[in-house]
C-alpha cells in the first residue's frame, strides 16, 4: 500500500506543477503539511469555488491530494498562482 501512496504522491505533485525537486514522503511528515502549487483553472482537476463566503479550491486533483495527505497525517496546503509561475 505503501507503495501506491508514493506513486499517487508523485503524480499529484506533478499534475499540480509542483517542481520535479518534490519533497520525499519522510520529509513531508517531518514538516507536517504537504504544500501543493496550482492553477485553478482546470475544471474538473483544480477549480476555485465559493464555500461558505470563502474562496476554495477544489476537484479531483485537490481531492486526490487531500486523500495523500490524510493517509501520511499531515496537513493539505493549496497555494495558487498563474500557471507561467507553477
């Protein structure tokens, strides 16, 4: 099981333009919070959304990276920019 947690690991980090120099795992856990930089302009993967009165982002990759998060017992970070700067 492991082993598909850090292929889901690497794929989010890529499908959300994080740089290829991703934190392992181990690393993550240590610092307790997964960072994940996106543009969410990609509905259904990433999209914002109003909850609550407060701006989210959300979809499939987001969830995806909540899931990864949640299995390694850390906390989900959603930092957003333009894709020229991801």
């Amino acid at each position: 099981m492991k082993s598909v947690g850090v292929l889901a690991l690497g794929l989010v980090l890529t499908a959300c333009g994080t740089s290829s120099a991703a934190s392992s795992p181990e690393s993550i856990k240590e610092k307790g919070k997964l960072i994940v930089v996106t543009s969410p302009d990609y509905a259904p993967f990433e999209f914002q959304t109003l909850t609550d009165g407060k701006n989210q982002v959300v979809g499939a990759d987001i969830s995806l990276a909540q899931d990864i998060a949640d299995e390694l017992g850390v906390e989900l970070e959603v930092s957003t920019m333009s894709f020229d700067n991801v």
